[in-house]
DNA sequence: TTGTACGCGTTATCAA
DNA sequence: TTGATAACGCGTACAA
C-alpha cells in the first residue's frame, strides 16, 4: 500500500504537492498534477481515510444510538436519518444498545474518544443525567424532549397527539381505555407522557390497564389476551404493528388505535397517529451537522378510519 | 483534550508506561499504574479511537452497502448483521447508495480507503467485476450467490425456493402467472433466477408478465392494477408488502404468494417463504471477521396458507 | 507556486 | 519493568 511519501518519491516533489493535488487545491502547475496524478494512478494509491480523520480532526461519521433494528419505530427514524445523512456527506453508523445501559455508556466513551462527529440518540438506557456531560466532547442529538435544554432535541409531538386521541376517546363515550407500552416509564419518555395522559383523561385508569414490554406483532397478540377481562372499550397502542397483533386476536373487539401509519393500519382500516418519523429523521441529522439549532416538533397527524 | 503525552507528563513516567496502561499490559508496577489511572481519572482523558485506528490498522468497523433502510429485506438482513457485528465487538455504518453506481463505488473507494475492516454487499449497483478488485483491499462479502466464487458469499435459496413455488403452482393447476421485482435483471441476482425460472416452468410466462421497480406496498396497489387484464391466476411477489399492496386491492382475485414471512401475511393468510434473512445477516458478519470462511446458503421455507 | 517540518494521538520495537 | 523513539499516513502553517 503505497503512501502520500511514496508518491512524492516516486514523482520527485514534495509530500505537500502531492497532498495538494489530492485535496484539489489550485496552487499546483499543470504539470506537475497530471504527473502526480498519472504516478498516483499506476500504483493505485488510496489516501488512508482514518489518517486524514486523525489529521483533520472529524470522521465525517454520525453515531446513531437505537435498541435495534427492524423496529418500525426506529427504522422510520432511520431512513430518515440515513437519508439526510447521505445528502449532507455523512455516513451513519449504527449503535445498538439493547437497551443495556452499560453498551450505552461504551458508545458514549468512543463519542468521547472522537469517534463520530455527533451522536444521535433515539432512546437511551441511561437517565439523562449520564449522559449530558458528554455533550462538552461535541454535538449530541436527542430524539426527545429534553425540558431543560433549548438546543439539539428534535421530537414528535406525543404530547398533543395523544391529548387528541384521548379527546376522540371521550366524544365516543368510551370510559375504560388500556394502552401498550414498550418499556417501564423510568427512561421512556413516551411511556411517562401517556401514562400521565390517561390518568389526567380517564378516572377509571390505572397501572394494571397497562401492558408493558410491547415491542412485536406477537406482544400485541398477547396484549389481546390480557385485556380480555379487563372491561377496558379502547386500547391505546404503542405501534401500528402491535395493534394489528391485537386486532387480528380480536377483530372489533375495542376500539384499538396504532401509531407510525404504517400501511397495515390501512389495510385493517385502524385509527393511526402518524408521527412524522422520517422527518424528526432528517431533523436530527440537520441538527447534528449543526445546519440547525434549537429544538423542534414535529407536526402529526390523527388519521380516523 | 488531554493525550497520552499530557498523562505522561504529568504523572511523570514515560508515554510507553501510559501506553501500557491504557491497554492492560502486565508490564507496569502496581504503583504506577495506580497512580496514572488516578491521573486519567482527574483529567478525564479518553484515548482517541481515530489516532489508535490509524497505529492498529483496524477500525473495528464493517460497512454495510445497501440500497436504503426501512425496506423488510434490509431491514431484516440488517438485524441480523447488527446483532452478530455486536456480538463481536464491531459497529456497523451504513452505506445507503439509493441503487446509485457512482455512490457505491465511492464507498468502495473508502473501503480500500482502510475506512472499514471488512465490506458487505448486501445489493449491489454494479456489475461484479466493478467490485472484485476491491477484496485486494481487504474482506468484502456478497449476500449472492457468485458462481466463480468459492468464499465469502452467503445467500438465500432463492433458486429451490422458487421451483418449489412453481412446482406448487403447477399442482393446483395453474398455467399463467405474473410476477413482481424489484430492478431490471441486469444485476439483481434475484431477478434473473425468477424470470429464468418463471421461463422454465410457464410456456406461457412473458416479459409483460412481469412488474418491474415494485417495491412498497403501494408498489403492490399499482401492481394488482397491472395484472388486471392479463389473464394470469398466480402472482409471486418480491415481497409480503407487495403481496399484500395487490391482495388489498383484489382479495381472492389471485393465488398471491409472498416473501419474506413477514406478519402482514400471517394476518392476510397469504403463502409466503421465509428466507431466513437474519441468519443470513448473522453469518455474512462471521464471513467478514474470518470466523468463517466458504460460502454458504441459508435453507428457507415455504409456508402454505 | 513549492517545499520543509511539525502536528494529529497512538502503538510497537528495541535497548536498557 | 521501563523509556526513547520510530512508525502509522496525512494536513498545514510557515518560509521561501
């Protein structure tokens, strides 16, 4: 693998010479550039990515932090973000935590240790607190509300949607509502927001009308099965996938409404909210390249069916 | 941002004794490894993961070329190379090339760039002798079935599958079928096998038979409206999406048969083979790290509804 | 327009 | 068990 000084060698000029022609710059005559460029092409010389990384002190490199993949939630955000990425000249790498707070906190060390120009988190394992002293060593990115900070949070507006599900709930006279959740609502902030949404709407709520650990098609077939005896007329979802789980045990049963407008909501014709996943995507990215700042809201949209 | 030298200078001892520190030699007297970390610990140092890249040769890091994300194939090769990449300690970036030749030789480029210690191409852009002169480079793996090669693919059964779908067709007496792909046969390994395949066993089967560039479900909608007035009693789909896009539009119209054994089937009752795509992520990252060598090709199933 | 020399932050070799 | 020093490969002031 030949390097910038064996070109210069090679070629008789200078190691900047030849990094001049490699980085385009215009004080190099004619000549000497097609020469260099000619020598550089014969042996098939490929200037070191991580050594010019090292050099210039940026690894054109966005860390992504999710549980996983293969998740409509985090996939939409994902194409949103790989997206963006792409457009901007970012790669994106992906960091997969399981939701272990320990693999968490590696990835924030190798943030730390210069590894990515930003990081973007999507959900974290880790109270906020871990992680906002990592913010001095470059751009972190919150997929969140973050009610103390004002800058680099980007987040869907689960608030008013939820607010406006609940409302459509009642002008139905419907009482009893369940929901499903993916995770305890220590560090899920969708958790706590609905939580404490449906115990401001419904009087009747309270923590067994909850289904936790909801995450696939298979947990919404058992959530059918939970709320079986539970008197409960609607089930808030935490996913259109979920409610289609639940719906295919039990068609007409409640009153089930998904998120993510995913096109399996169409098809069993369920109520949706669709959070503009995508675009809260494309949203981090602009942020983390620090094309934007300040927080921003998604808008959403309640889809009746 | 402390550096080694700045620890050393500190602490008083050398940067070799640091070094060896940082990286659990045995070498270094309980006492001044005591005191070092203690230093580390107060300055807050974080060795630079770029500049130890650059001294290893090894970045730890396998890039991943395909199309996009948020797509069930992908999606599904994806978590399945998530999971195995982290099991062993690499993260994986994204290379999203939206199918573009030029995007996805500059990533080879970076590739041979020494950017990532290892390559997979989970779909490609260009024909394969663009891309074979990259493994000079460095570990590069196909999720295809590359007949000259003897190492370093892991694909799906598409061939066998795809006869045992039509041997099934046959059975129940069917004569004209359509099918669905996603890009012009010209390098998608998939298309060739199904429209040679769809040749062999249909007399019947035509170019105008098949939908190209159909990949969402809406993809499948526009689809159902093409074979309309085509006369066929069969359609294979590329995918459970698209299957369920055309099943939507016209239930019982057609004998629909999907891939990918996604949920959406399971509800719509549609046949469907799975491809075990996550085993096939997993062990193109076992290929990739040298864990394995050879090529190998993942057994799937035909799941009759 | 060109070249020298140093910085980027580690790891590895070798001598002590 | 320690430390000096040379890689690793590139970018860039600075001087010419």
């Amino acid at each position: 693998m030949a390097n910038i000084r064996d070109i210069a060698r090679l070629t008789g000029y200078s190691v900047s010479t030849v990094s001049r022609v490699i980085n385009n710059n215009p004080y190099v005559s004619e000549e000497k550039r097609r020469k260099i460029l000619a020598v550089m092409e014969e042996v098939n010389y490929i200037p070191n990515y991580t050594a010019r990384a090292l050099s210039v002190g940026k690894t054109k490199n966005i860390g992504v932090i999710l549980p996983f993949v293969n998740h409509p939630y985090f996939d939409r955000l994902l194409s949103g973000i790989t997206t963006a990425a792409f457009a901007r000249g970012y790669k994106v790498t992906l960091l997969a935590t399981n939701y272990d707070p320990q693999v968490e906190e590696a990835y924030l060390q190798e943030f730390a240790a210069k590894s990515f120009d930003a990081l973007i988190i999507t959900s974290r394992a880790n109270p906020i607190e871990t992680l906002l002293p990592y913010r001095s060593y470059g751009r972190i990115v919150f997929c969140e509300n973050i009610s103390y900070l004002t800058d680099g949070c980007t987040y869907i507006d689960r608030e008013e949607s939820i607010k406006e599900v609940f409302t459509y709930f009642k002008e139905q006279g419907i009482q009893k509502i369940g929901v499903t959740l993916g995770r305890s609502r220590k560090l899920s902030s969708n958790s706590k927001i609905t939580v404490r949404l449906a115990h401001d709407y419904f009087s009747t709520f309270s923590e067994d009308l909850i289904f936790w650990d909801c995450l696939t098609e298979e947990d919404g077939k058992e959530a059918a099965a939970y709320f079986a005896d539970k008197g409960v007329e609607a089930i808030f979802t935490n996913g259109d996938h979920v409610a289609a789980g639940i719906q295919s045990q039990a068609p007409g049963e409640w009153l089930v409404i998904g998120r993510d407008n995913l096109y399996i909501s169409e098809l069993l014709q369920l109520s949706t909210i669709d959070h503009h996943l995508q675009a809260c995507g494309e949203t981090a990215v602009q942020l983390a390249v620090m094309e934007k700042s300040g927080n921003y809201r998604m808008p959403y949209e309640f889809i009746k069916r």
